[in-house]
C-alpha cells in the first residue's frame, strides 16, 4: 500500500509530494475500507446451538435414550433415599424436580421425532403433528448447492407453542438427510438488526451495520441449508456470497481462526486460480506463529459463538460467548413452571431464551463505542496530519502516527450487558458425531479435498472432484454414512450383504404404513 502525503524536513513542508509505502496483511485494506467507509463492523456467527437446533431422526433417537437414562439415575437415586429410612426430604424433592424435567423434555423430544420420522418417511414429505392433529404439507423450494446444481428440497414449516421448526432434505434423494431444524427465540429480531429492516419498520433509512460471516464446524451442505432456512430472503446478505465470500467450514478436529474467516473470500480466489497449490494466506499452525502484526485485523470484529474451545488462542480474545441452545429442555422448563421446575435449570432456560437478546444489545453497544472512539479521536488527529504534514522522524515508526483503537477485546470486558451466570454451567449435549450426519454427501471437505474439487470443476469435471459414497463392484450406495462405514470396515463380502440389507429396508420405510 503507498499514500501520497506531504513530507516535512526540519519545519519546512516540502514541496515536492512524497510517498509512504506499508506492507499490509491481506484483505485489512478491504477491511478497513469497510469499516471507514460503509460504517460496518464485521461479526461471524457459528450455527449450532448458537443460532439453532438442528437434528435428524438418529440424534434424536440418542439424546431420548440419554434422557431416559439420566431419568432411570435419578430413579434408582431416589430409591436408596427412601431405603436409607434418613432425613432426606430435601434431596428427594429436588431429584422429583428433576426426574419430572427429564419426563417433560423426554416427551418433547419424542414429539419431534415422531414428527421428523413422519416426514422421513412418508413419499410426500408430509408432516403429521399429534399436537395440532394436523398433517403439514411441504413445499418445494428450488435452491442451489454447494456445487451451483439447483434442486427442489421439500420444506415444511410449523409453530408449536409460539416456537418455530421446519423441515427439510439436504439431498431430496435420500432420507436419510432429513433435518429438523429449530431457530432460536429472538432470531428476527437479531436478524432485523443486522440487514437494517428494523430501521424500515421504524420509517428510517435502511442501514446495515456489520457485514456478517458464518464459520462452523458443521458440513457444508447443511451449513448452507441452515442459514438459507434462517435467512431465505437473504436480507442479511445475497445468497449467492455464502460460498465464496461470507461462510467457512473447519473440518473437525481443527480449530476455527478468524483471520481465515474474514480472509475467506481472498482463499477462496486463491482456490479458484490455482486448485493444486494451497493458498499462500490460509493461516495453519505452521503459519500461526509467523503472522505478526495481521492479528490486527481481526482488532475490528467480533465472533458470537456458544463455545471457545472450538477457537484459536488468538481469536478468543474477540468472542461474544452465549449460552448453548437447548429447545426442548428450555421448553420443558417453560411448561413446568418456575415451582415444578429445578431453579437453577428453569433460569438457565429463560436466561438462554434471551441470548439473542443480548446479542443485539451488545452489538449496539460496541458499534456505538467503536466509531464515537473512531470520529472523535482517530478522525481529527489524521486530519490534523494530513493538513500540517509529518516529520520524516515520524513516518520511519507510522503505527504511532495516530492514537491505538481500543481493541474488541476491552470493549466487550467492559460491556454493560453482562453474559448470564449460568455460562459455562450448562450441559453441552454430545453432538460430535451428529455434525458429520451428512457425510454421505461429502459435503464436509479437507482443505486439499476442495481444491481437488475445485480443479475438477475447472477441468470441466465437477462430477469427479470428491469420490462418490458408491459400492464396489457393483453394489449399491449405503445411504446412511454410519452404516457405509461400518460397511467399508466390514470387507467386500459382508459390505454386498449390509447394502443390499438397507435397500430393502429404504422400500420398506417408503411403503404406506
């Protein structure tokens, strides 16, 4: 980057115009430019239990088992209270509390699965809701992949209890890709807030104030289903820039860094021109401890996320922590009451329920702080400079040329907005292997994976990028990823036998019930 300035030599303005030359990280300028210019922050979302609930019929199926499990505990807990013959009167009536919570969510959960195994396999992805005593038809939305393939998806969207679930097939072909999707309490309004909507609903000019990024550790396919379904409108931004400027996918186990997030768009490019060299601005670990002063890109954002563990050392620093999303036991605390139900886990739940809330509190808060700190102070002194110019002294050490910004980091420590106390004390629900559901599709890649696929694309032969989840010699594609890899461990022999198996039991679960 060079800027054309006005040197000063021993108090005298020089004439002649002179250059300052900086060696920038990439993408900063791009950055900065937006923050100066169109006045918006960047913010990066994650998905699961951050801004929704998303499961299939297998999920479900293990987190009643769980349920059912903690309830038999707290059962058999009980029942040697009672045999001990002592003065348990309190224990006992805080393990009812809780067993009766676990009945509550466990019948919840098997709502939602009698629901989603209805849509699974039903040959019109209709939706029998038991609650409404209504049958739900879907609707067919034409979207388009990862890939930029178009299909029609079957969606069905419902409310139960003023809370809101939709249905949808990530592959229309196969059901085993059926998801039921739960968007968090006070979703549109944080949506309202951040493509300026609710300037409109207001009479105002329509104002957006961050450009937002997803990173996720969920599979591509369904990470872009996920948002699409949160956002159909793409009020926030086109849906056309999810995959190659505003969503990253870190294959688990890596961790998510944010310089590769906001950098996203420039990697993706770098992917396109040259599929067989890694790009040279991805951050890894061999890169990490080289970066430097491009840590200061990332001073300028901020990343709302349920847990910080699944971050860079570096990027923590920038984290707005909520509270993990748990529909149904917030629901099942809801239908209790604040008598019935455990205390703690009752204001746990309502205080998840106003997360989002606070998001957006928040948000206000740092932006409003950020650009009263920019405009009165940063703006003047560099006005100041650029109309007395600078002494040559000055310009060998430009990072002091103007007052430091005070970082992300300091201004969400001194948010007025305070996380809930029960942060960090919520169960966090086992859903490793649930974030691989849809392997099937290979939609969750190595970053050498993509840019196979990205050759092959550019090759004429996208088909080929990523090998197909087929059977060999001839057999038939297993269409649940639990089983293929079961199948694949098991031998050739035995793999024939499980697939054939499991065509048979796909027509049986198509047939009429």
């Amino acid at each position: 980057m060079c800027c054309l300035v006005c040197s000063v030599t021993a108090g005298q303005k020089s004439t002649a115009g002179g250059y300052w030359g900086y060696v920038v990280p990439s993408n900063l300028l791009n950055l900065a430019a937006t923050v100066l210019h169109f006045g918006r922050l960047a913010v990066v979302f994650d998905l699961d239990e951050t801004l929704l609930m998303a499961h299939t019929v297998d999920s479900l199926q293990a987190r009643i088992k769980r349920v059912n499990a903690a309830k038999e505990a707290k059962s058999a807990e009980m029942q040697s209270l009672f045999d001990s013959g002592g003065d348990s009167t309190q224990q006992i009536q805080e393990l009812s509390a809780e067993m009766q919570l676990l009945e509550a969510e466990g019948a919840l959960l098997q709502q939602d699965f009698e629901m989603l195994d209805s849509y699974r396999r039903d040959l019109q992805c209709r939706v029998y809701c038991a609650a409404h005593s209504k049958t739900y038809e879907p609707t067919w939305e034409r979207v388009r992949t990862s890939k930029g393939d178009e299909v029609s998806r079957p969606i069905v969207r419902m409310e139960i209890d003023g809370r809101p679930l939709i249905f949808t097939r990530i592959n229309p072909d196969s059901k085993s890709t059926s998801v039921l999707v739960r968007p968090r309490p006070n979703w549109r309004m944080l949506k309202d807030y951040l493509s300026g909507i609710e300037d409109v609903k207001q009479g105002l000019t329509r104002k957006q104030r961050f450009d937002v990024y997803i990173c996720t550790t969920a599979e591509r396919e369904y990470a872009l289903e996920a948002w699409r379904l949160l956002d159909p409108e793409g009020s926030i931004f086109p849906l056309d820039q999810l995959v190659p400027r505003r969503m990253l996918c870190v294959p688990h186990p890596a961790k998510k860094d944010l310089l590769n997030v906001l950098r996203w768009e420039q990697i993706y490019a770098q992917m396109m021109q040259d599929p067989k060299k890694p790009p040279s601005i991805l951050v890894t670990d061999e890169s990490r401890a080289l970066k430097g002063p491009a840590a200061a890109a990332a001073t300028m954002s901020v990343i709302v996320d349920d847990r910080a563990d699944v971050w860079e050392d570096i990027s923590k620093k920038d984290l707005l922590q909520v509270m993990p999303f748990h529909p149904h036991k917030e629901a099942a605390c809801d239908m209790l009451g604040p008598g019935a139900a455990p205390q703690a886990e009752y204001q746990a739940g309502r205080e998840s329920d106003g997360e989002l809330q606070r998001v957006v509190n928040t948000l206000r808060e740092l932006r409003s702080k950020f650009y009263t700190e920019l405009d009165h102070h940063i703006k003047p002194e560099a006005q100041r400079l650029m109309t007395l110019g600078v002494s040559e002294a000055l310009q060998a050490n430009p990072t002091e040329l103007l007052p430091p910004m005070t970082p992300m980091s300091e201004l969400l420590a001194t948010s007025q907005f305070k996380p809930p106390a029960a942060l960090g004390l919520t169960e966090r629900e086992d859903r490793a292997s649930d974030l691989r559901l849809l392997a099937n599709d290979h939609t969750m890649m190595t970053m050498q994976q993509q840019q196979q696929e990205v050759a092959a694309a550019a090759a004429g032969n996208g088909a080929a990028a990523v090998p197909a989840p087929a059977a060999a010699a001839g057999g038939v594609a297993v269409s649940d990823p639990r089983k293929r890899r079961a199948a694949a461990a098991a031998g050739p022999p035995q793999q024939q036998q499980q697939q054939q198996q499991q065509v048979k039991n796909d027509g049986a679960a198509a047939r009429p019930q």
